[in-house]
C-alpha cells in the first residue's frame, strides 16, 4: 500500500508547487501595473495651474517669494532616462516624433532611385580606356522611355541602370551638345567645374556619328515592336507598304559594316520570292544592330574598333545586301583554356544548307593549353599533338569559304565570333529566335531545343561536344523555322506580353517608329527646343508629314540661337515631364587653334549648371556630348535631383 500513497504525495507537492509559482506570477504582474499607473501619474504639477491666479500671487507674497516663481508639488519627480542617458518621451512627444519618423521613412521609400548596373559601372569615366566598354545613345534612349511609361516601354535599360519610383519624378531633362565630344570633357575638366562636381555618373558613349548615323534619328527613333507589327501589317498588308503609306513608321537601316547596296531591279533574288523550302523572309530573322550590341557581337564602330577589337577583322572586304536567297551557314567552335586564363579557339566547323560539313579542322592556339575542358570542348591533348593550324589561317580560309552576302547561323553566335577574333553583318542566332521560357534574359541549351523542336538527341557522348553536331543542329532548327512562322518555337513573341523585354521582338528589324509618340502614351507631354532647323529634323521623326494632330501633348519650339535654347528650357521646362534641348556648337569654336574654345566651354558649363538650378525636385537631369563627326567618342553625365531628406 506504500506506492499509492507516494504517489499522492507527490502529486499534492506537484500542486503545491505549481500553486505558489502562479501567486508568484500574479504578485509581478500587480508590481508591474503599479509601476505602470506611478509613471502615467509621475508628472510635474504647478500651483498656479490648480488655484486661482490671485491666490497663487497671494502666496507668494506671503512667503516671501519672486511672484514668477513656480513652485511644485511634492508630486513632482525628475524626468526618466533612457539607456542613453536622455529623457523618454512620453504622451504626445512620443506620439509627434513617431509621426515625423512614420512621414520621414515613407518619404525616404517614395523618393526616385538611379543607379548603374555591372554594364553601365564598366562604361563609367573612372574605369581605365583599355578596359572601359561604352554605351549606346539608345540605351539613354531607353532610359529616357522608361522615366515617362516605366514597365510598359517596349525597352528596358535594365542591361545596364536601374530606375524606381519613375512616377514621382517632376520632370526628365536631356540637354544635348552637338559637336562637344568626350575629348573636350578630359581635356579641359577645369572648365566643366559644375557639371564635373554636380552629375554622379559619368559615361562614355558610342557617338552614332561613328557608324554613320545621325544624332536626331538615333535619339528619335526604336524598333516596332511585335504588337505594332501586327497591327501594321493587318492594316497595311506588309512592314514595307506600312513604311510607304504610314507617316508614322520610318525604314531605317544601321551601317556598321561596309555593305555595297546596288539595287538588281532585274534580279530574281530580289523580286520578293523566297527559296522553296521557306514560308517567309529569311531576313525577317537576322538580329538587328541593336541586338547585336545586346548580345555583346564584335562590331566595326569607331572607338570600340581601335581599343577593343584592334586584332579583329572582317569576313569580307566589302558585303552584297542580304536578301531572302543568301545562303545560310551554320558555324560552331571548341575553345580550351590557356596559360593566360582566357578560351582560345581549338576547333571550328561549318555547315552549308544541304546538311554537309564544309569547313572543319583543329587550331593551335597562341598560348599553352592548361586545361582542355575535354567534357564540354571534345578536344584532347591526343587530338593537338600534331596541330599546326594558327588563327590567322582560319580566318584567311574564311574569308575566302564566305559569300558576300552569307548569313551566320549559330548558338550564342557572338562567343564563336569572339573566338575566330572575326566581326559579319549577318547573324541568325537560334539562342535568341527560339526562346521556351518566356523570358529573354534565359537562355535555352542547344540541346534542349534540339531535343524539342528535332526530337533529337546530341551532345550525349562521353568525350565532350562535337561542333559539327552542333552546327547541324542549328542549321536544322533554322530551317524548320523558315518552314512554320516567325513566332514558332518563341514564348516571348507567341505570347507577345512580355515584362521589361530588353530588345526588340523579331521581325522588326528595319522599320522604326517615334520614341517621343511612346513617351506620350501615359499622358505625359514633351517639351523640345532646337536651334535652326533641329527642331525640324525631331518633328520629322515624329510625323513624316508633320501634320499638327499628329504632333498633339509635343511641344516643338524652333530658336534661332543656343543661349535662347537654354532659355526656353528655363522658362518651360518645370510644366512638362520630358524636356529635350538640343544645342549645336560651331566647329571651328572647339578647334585646337581656336581662341574662342575655352570661353565656349565654360558657357557650356554654365548653360548646364542653369537647367540644373531650375528644375524641380525630384527631377532625372541628362547631357549628352555628341561626339564629333571625324572621330571621338561622346558622353552622357546622369544627375537624379531631389531632396536632401534629414
């Protein structure tokens, strides 16, 4: 009988126990409310907030006492302190502060943000010239589009900056100085004493002048998208009749390489027929320049030429005009990696449309192979041992094996172009017309594709990738495309929404409408003031017919002098979202021997500085140095002015 009865007694202890912790408990929560109640009552109290004014006088006089003196209670404690050692508030102090800390972080959260990505960071003044990579006036053109209609721009400048809050800017200004290049920035920094200490990104850009294109036209015009395209064509039958007949939709072409366009009227090549075997212009699926650039293809501009590309060539001396009969050429090559770190070429091979390998041999690098990424390259030391083909003879047997008018196709073509050190005008790339995850920015193996699209099965050997399995592949899913429409095997373009698409959807690649058309779809309104007959060249780029409704929410103002461009600007700028000045500086005033050029500087200098002053806050401040027409590179300095928060 002794177990039940220990059993009992330590449940009762139990009890017991659990009884004592809980009037524990309830004796620290009656001290607790106790304290609570003390510091809500702990308050300084006057007397002569609590008695009549005479009888507090009265008192005072009684004891002896100044009559301004307060005199306090018993009740009257010293003010708490925090860890700190200052007072905690309390009451309405406490509620005012927690109110102005709530509107100082919502104000902080709402304010417009700039920032430079990887890209634009590498095209920044302050990288070295050896390895600095410029921009493009277009991707201040896209900046520019997003700061008025944000995620609904056909473009993004995602590739290289980063802008939020876009709905709470006042107003986006560019100030454009014709003929001022980056050379006269370097040079002479003393005379740009405000612009050098007032804009916090400093960028170099490729001037359009270097690939023969004007600055207007550059600045004005983007790429039809995909969802215009359509409603062109449904109106007017084709992209070229839309162009002939639409005020609206310029032809436009950029000449990066030196193509010889000699019109064959009697041509069978250019009567609009197409080969057998395709349902649609092979053109129509060529990458423009711009998403060249995007995919980081080599290119003949000035600037980029002489400091990046100096041991590069062309595949020709002079290119025919591409046309729906060129022939197509799939390329792939092998690279391993070398004692100085970077890929070099170790094989290349070639494809012709009937499926049959017309080029394919092994090259010895410059440098010694450290590693032969046999997994993914194929290439052995076995298969090296006896190699005496260089690069420089690759690219002689290409330039002869080539065509005038040869149309490149390959997978992520602008490594393989890299590798040969080699630059060509016309390039289908399957990593970019065949997209199935929706998203541009993710690319799709060829393997993949191949394995979707063929149904078949490559890349599967053991000892590593083949290229002329690679670029069979290619040439089969080119051809397969050319056989069913534009959009097949693209996610991007049969769906055509896309969220911040960064270049333009295929099928566009000539015909252009107006930037400032797009900027206006919001709501918004567009200030631009040109001197001479540049605003007439911008108002051209808008309606071909410059017809006035077509013009409406764009305010175009002719000046007859650069100091009444910047005055205009002054006057009106703050009542629209988007101003653009375009100021052109005589030649022969920036010239070397010139006396005027310092002057000329220093006013520009100044000119800046007064657009600054006057624009509101929080406003996205640009200016644009051209570059000049015989040589030299332009700049773009960026300043976001707002509020200094405190």
């Amino acid at each position: 009988m002794t177990g039940p009865v220990e059993t009992n007694s330590k449940k009762k202890q139990r009890i017991e126990n659990k009884k004592k912790k809980i009037a524990a408990l309830l004796d620290i929560v009656k001290l607790n409310e106790s304290d609570r109640q003390k510091n809500k009552n702990t308050k300084s109290v006057y007397l002569e907030d609590i008695l009549p004014v005479n009888f507090a006088e009265d008192t005072s006089e009684d004891n002896g006492q100044s009559p301004n003196k307060k005199l306090k209670t018993d009740v009257c404690t010293e003010p708490q302190l925090g860890p700190c050692g200052k007072p905690i508030l309390q009451g309405g102090d406490f509620l005012a502060l927690k109110k102005m800390l709530r509107e100082k972080t919502t104000k902080i959260r709402q304010a417009p943000k700039f920032k430079l990505r990887e890209m634009g960071k590498n095209a920044t003044l302050e990288v070295p010239l050896d390895t600095r990579c410029p921009l493009f006036l277009s991707d201040v053109q896209h900046l520019l589009m997003y700061s008025q209609i944000g995620v609904h721009s056909p473009y993004s400048p995602s590739r290289w900056c980063n802008l939020e809050k876009y709905t709470n800017l006042s107003n986006v200004l560019l100030l454009v100085l014709e003929n001022v290049s980056l050379y006269h920035y370097e040079m002479f920094e003393n005379h740009f004493p405000f612009t050098s200490s007032n804009f916090d990104h400093k960028i170099e850009i490729i001037s359009p002048f270097a690939y023969n294109n004007d600055f207007v036209k550059e600045l004005s015009m983007v790429p039809v998208s995909a969802t215009q395209m359509r409603k062109l064509v449904n109106e007017y039958g084709s992209l070229e009749d839309a162009a002939k007949h639409c005020s609206e939709v310029f032809d436009t072409v950029n000449h990066f390489f030196p193509i010889n366009e000699v019109e064959e009227a009697n041509s069978s090549l250019n009567d609009g027929s197409f080969p057998q075997t395709d349902k649609y212009s092979r053109t129509q699926l060529l990458l423009s320049g711009w998403q060249m650039v995007e995919e980081n293809f080599p290119l003949p501009i000035k600037g980029l030429v002489e400091r990046k590309y100096s041991d590069y060539v062309l595949t020709k001396d002079n290119y025919k005009s591409v046309t729906a009969h060129s022939p197509l050429l799939a390329l792939d090559c092998e690279m391993c990696k070398t004692e100085t770190g970077d890929l070099e070429l170790t094989r290349v091979s070639m494809v012709n449309e009937k499926h049959e390998v017309i080029y394919d041999t092994l090259v010895k690098p410059k440098n010694k192979i450290i590693d032969y990424l046999t997994r993914f390259s194929g290439i052995n030391s076995k298969m090296m041992r006896n190699v005496t083909t260089r690069l420089k003879d690759v690219q002689e047997e290409l330039k002869k094996l080539l065509p005038d008018d040869a149309i490149l196709v390959g997978q992520s073509l602008a490594n393989d172009m890299h590798a040969l050190k080699m630059m060509h005008p016309y390039i289908i790339d399957t990593s970019v017309i065949f997209n199935i995850s929706g998203d541009r920015s993710r690319k799709t193996k060829l393997q993949t594709l191949a394995r979707e699209f063929l149904e078949e099965k490559i890349q599967m050997s053991s000892h590593g990738h083949c290229s002329s399995e690679d670029s069979l592949a290619c040439m089969k899913l080119v051809q397969l495309k050319l056989k069913k429409n534009a959009f097949y095997g693209d996610a991007v373009l049969s769906s055509i929404y896309s969220e911040q698409r960064a270049y333009p959807d295929l099928g566009s690649v000539h015909y252009a409408i107006s930037m400032l058309k797009q900027c206006i779809k919001a709501g918004n309104t567009v200030n631009i003031v040109g001197v001479d007959e540049i605003a007439d060249k911008y108002k051209f780029y808008i309606d071909k017919n410059l017809k006035e409704e077509n013009l409406k929410n764009i305010n175009c103002i002719k000046t007859q002098s650069n100091k009444d461009v910047i005055k205009q600007l002054c006057r009106n700028m703050n009542n629209h979202k988007l101003n653009i000045g375009h100021v052109r500086i005589a030649q022969d005033r920036l010239a070397d021997e010139s006396t005027e050029r310092e002057k000329t500087l220093k006013v520009l200098d100044k000119w800046i500085g007064q657009l600054h002053s006057g624009a509101q806050q929080p406003s996205l401040i640009a200016v644009v140095m051209s570059g000049r027409k015989e040589g030299g590179n332009g700049a773009c300095f960026i300043n976001l002015k707002r509020d200094y928060i405190s």
